[in-house]
C-alpha cells in the first residue's frame, strides 16, 4: 500500500503494534490518477504491515484496471499507462510473466446463462483481492470508529465474483440480511466515481460490521468483521477468469 512517510511513534491500525508509524492511505492511493481527491483516508500502520501489503496493492489495482466492465472508466484510462509501465520494470518481470500465463480463451455466458462466445481472459486470485479489500474495511473501520478492530475478530471480505462459488442460500441470506440493510447506509464517496463505501455496526456489538465498497462504480466486495470462530468457517477461495 502506498503510504506517506512522515514516521513517527504510535500504534498500527490493523495489528496494534507499537513503535514506528507512518501513514496508510485507505484505499491505497494508486488507484487515483492524479490529481488525487484531496479527501483521501489515512490510517496509521507499522512498517510491517505497510510494506507487507504493496504487492497485493499492486496486483488489486492490475486486475481492476484491466476488467473489461472497467476499462471505459475515465481514471481506469488514467492510470493504465503507469499499469503498463510497472510490468515492463525488471522487479516486476516474474510478476507480469505469471499474469501472461494466466491468458486464456474462455467461453463467456450473460448471468443469465445467454453464451456470448469465447474471449480473452485471466486467471484471478480471489482470495488475494480479498485480501486487500478486508484490509481496506479494517482502515475504514479504524476511521470510522477512532479504534482498531480488536483481537478476537477478523474482517473477511467477498468479491462479488466470489459469490458465484456460494451456495443459493447463502446469497440469499447476505442479499435479505447484508445488502438491502446496507443499500439504506449512507454513501462516503472518494474521488470522482472512483470508490465509495457504505457501513453498519451491529448495535449489541460494535466490532461486528457489515462493509460495502465499490471500486470505479463497478467493482463490489462485501467485508464483515466478524468473531474469529465465525471466519474459521468461511469456505475456501477459488480463482476466477475476468475477461479482458
């Protein structure tokens, strides 16, 4: 994640560690073309935790922008010069040859099961993109309420295209007890349709919460903060072809 290094003491946001801080923006701020909003989130994290995720930031920002429901967009038309010009860099040599490979001819259905043909697409990590987005709630949630989620609670988050991979009555049960509860939250918005958020806390506990984030009006994940019990249950992730 990109971060501003203005370091100092203080406690990170998303493990509690204390000792060097600096500022995390929340999302990261790659995925603004400049000029950036001048409203962008910022929470503190050690240097770990930073530097630890600029990987997956990077890897996030590569699969958004090259969607084929993103790419009209104006910031994705932005920024996917400078999305090029990182995979040309030799540090990023193993990183783009892996994405190369994960180019394949795939049959292309409408949601409503109508074939459209065959296209170019690539293999997705769900579950890293997860990953950054459950991160991305566990900074809004910081923001929001002045306090790290604590110990004993975990933020998991599912990518609208994961959704496909759960059983009809769990969607049903995160569209009737999720989605239309939230869909009444209000709207934070950061940057010209580029992200905006909506949440709940549950009122009996505070540490649970229900996050909905939207990436260049298209993109959506629902992030929960929920008991680490209830997250050893969530089932595995699986990849996803997104088409180009």
């Amino acid at each position: 994640m990109n971060s501003r290094q203005d370091l100092r003491t203080g406690e990170c946001a998303y493990c509690s560690a204390p000792g060097l801080i600096t500022d995390d923006d929340v999302p990261p701020r790659n995925l603004f073309p400049p000029p950036r909003p001048n409203n962008l989130l910022v929470v503190p994290s050690c240097l770990g935790c930073n530097q630890g995720a600029s990987l997956d930031g990077e890897y996030f920002r590569l699969t958004l922008t090259f969607r084929d429901d993103t790419y009209e967009h104006p910031a994705v038309q932005q920024l996917l010069p400078s999305v090029l010009r990182s995979l040309h860099k030799p540090k990023k040599l193993r990183f783009s040859r892996a994405f190369l490979r994960s180019v394949a001819e795939v049959d292309v259905n409408t949601k409503a099961g109508i074939y459209l043909g065959r296209r170019s697409a690539y293999n997705v990590d769900l579950a890293r993109l997860d990953r950054v987005a459950a991160r991305i709630a566990k900074g809004l949630f910081y923001h929001e309420r002045g306090a790290r989620l604590p110990k004993g609670y975990e933020m998991i988050a599912y990518n609208e295209s994961g959704m496909a991979h759960v059983s009809e009555e769990i969607a049903m049960n995160i569209q009737r007890r999720i989605l239309i509860p939230l869909s009444s939250a209000p709207e934070r918005v950061i940057g010209p349709d580029i992200f905006s958020y909506r949440f709940r806390f549950v009122e009996s506990d505070p540490n649970l919460s229900a996050w909905l984030l939207t990436f260049f009006k298209t993109v959506a994940f629902i992030c929960l903060s929920v008991t680490k019990e209830i997250a050893a249950m969530r089932p595995p992730n699986k990849t996803h072809a997104f088409a180009l």
